[in-house]
C-alpha cells in the first residue's frame, strides 16, 4: 500500500510542480495576502498617538502603557507578526478545501475510472490526495513564513530555529485533517461547481471563527464558544508560542492543550474522510 500511495502522491506533485502558472500563483498568493491584506488591517495603527508636544517622561508613559496594552491583547506589540503567524493556518486552511478539485477533473478525465479498475486499495488513491494537499499546504506555510519575515515579522528573543518543526507540525496536523475532510467531500460530490460552492461556504466562516486574526478572548461570549472547537484556533495559538516565546520558555501547558485537540482532529476526520470516501468511490 505504501508504494501505492508514493506513487500516485508523486504524480499528484508532478501534476503542480509542472505547471508554471500554478507555482506562480502559489508564490504571489502569500504576497497578496501579507502584503495587502495584512499591511492594510493595521490594528496597532488605530492607537498611533502625537506625542512630539509631550514631555519626554510622558511619552515614555504613553508607550509604555500601549505596548503593555498590546502585548497583554496579542501577545506580541505588533499586530502583523500576530496576523502573520495566523495566516500560515489560514493558507493551510485555502489549499486544503480546494484539495478535492483534482478528483472532479480525475473523474472528468476518466483517471479515477481507470484507478477504480486497477489492483490497488481506494484508500491509497484518497490518501495521495489528502498526502499532495498537505505537501502544497506545508510548502506555501513556508512561504509564508518567509515572505512576513521580510516584510517584518517580530521573532520572539526565545525563537530557535527548532520551533519552526514544532510549528508545522501543528500545521500539518490541521492540514491532515482538513484535507481528509474536503477530499471525502469531493468523492460525493460530482460537479467542480458544487465542489467551489462548499468551499466557499466553508472558508470565511473557519476562518473569522478563529484566533487566525483576532484574539479568542476579545470576541463576544457567543462567538467564543465556536472560536474554541475551530482547530484553526489551535493551530494559530501553537505556532504563536513557537515562534513569538521569550527566552524565558514555551508555554508547555497551553500547547500540550492544542496538540492533543489537532492529534485527535487529525484522527477522527482522516478515518471519518477515508471512510466516506471508500463509501462514495463504491457508490460512483
């Protein structure tokens, strides 16, 4: 089964990897959203205050007080280094719900015909799927990461180069289980327009109900609830302690709480994906 899955995972790769627009689009993607996007949602910058006709000692207070206020808010006195670190979950979430479009066009095409009559297990052709998704997720993440650092992304004084493993592998638990979820989608769905339809449903939800660029603890009571069973939050809280921690350590608590809800959202959606997408390969 093993080379099973290498093998189609491979070609789903070769698939991406070969197409120029597609790796061009995976590039300027990340640099829209930072670049854009999250220069243009500047929250720090709405607390700019003119301090030049101040005393120096008050405006030193002043700065202070702001900085402590941001601090204790995003956990870091810069509002794009909190967004950023968000958005490497928000990237994974994109790639993931689109990772069920190749499925339509396979069986367009008549691939997943020919995968269907060949001596393989169908959960190796789901598993390529879900594997290529994580694959493209993990790479734009990395993207990501580098393109926020160059427009100014703050490491914490703590930071190693050791905590980015521990940061993607929140993320790739999240983009396991999200791409496990919209692979099964696609496999019982037929049409591309369908497909795009709950995708679009599903991403600005997931991702305004998450701490990816705003704070849990600053949202109304309603929303809280919902914000704290989106596995967007936890992986957006455990990169955060990874990449923004101080020298004085990792907060070992909180993120044993977040690698204990992504290892079992990781499990219950890639069995429930490959369980439903056995059931609708059968069926189609």
């Amino acid at each position: 089964m093993i080379d099973e899955v290498l093998a189609l995972t491979t070609r789903e790769v070769k698939k991406w990897v070969k197409n120029p627009f597609l790796l061009l689009m995976m590039i300027v993607q990340p640099i829209m959203w930072l670049g854009l996007f999250g220069k243009a949602f500047n929250l720090t910058g709405l607390v700019n205050i003119d301090t030049s006709n101040m005393p120096p000692n008050v405006t030193q207070q002043i700065a202070q007080l702001i900085n402590k206020t941001l601090n204790s808010v995003f956990g870091t006195t810069d509002y794009f280094t909190y967004m950023s670190a968000g958005m490497l979950s928000v990237i994974v979430l994109f790639t993931a719900m689109f990772s069920g479009m190749s499925i339509v066009w396979d069986r367009r095409f008549g691939f997943l015909n020919k995968v269907l009559v060949a001596p393989i297990r169908r959960a190796s052709y789901i598993l390529a799927k879900v594997f290529s998704s994580v694959l493209r997720a993990l790479f734009q993440s990395m993207l990501i990461f580098s393109i926020a650092f160059a427009f100014g992304l703050r490491l914490g004084d703590g930071f190693e180069p050791l905590d980015m493993l521990g940061a993607f592998s929140a993320l790739f638990l999240l983009s396991l289980g999200l791409s496990s979820l919209f692979v099964a989608l696609s496999i019982r769905i037929k049409s591309h327009e369908a497909v795009m339809a709950v995708a679009n449903l599903f991403n600005l939800p997931l991702m305004f109900t998450s701490s990816a660029v705003f704070p849990i603890k600053q949202m109304p009571d309603w929303l809280q609830a919902v914000a704290r069973w989106n596995p967007i939050s936890y992986s957006s809280d455990a990169v955060r302690k990874f990449i923004l921690h101080s020298q004085a350590g990792l907060d070992t608590t909180q993120l044993l709480v977040d690698f204990r809800f992504l290892i079992a959202f990781a499990a219950v959606f890639t069995t429930m994906g490959i369980v439903l997408a056995n059931k609708g390969l059968r069926k189609g």
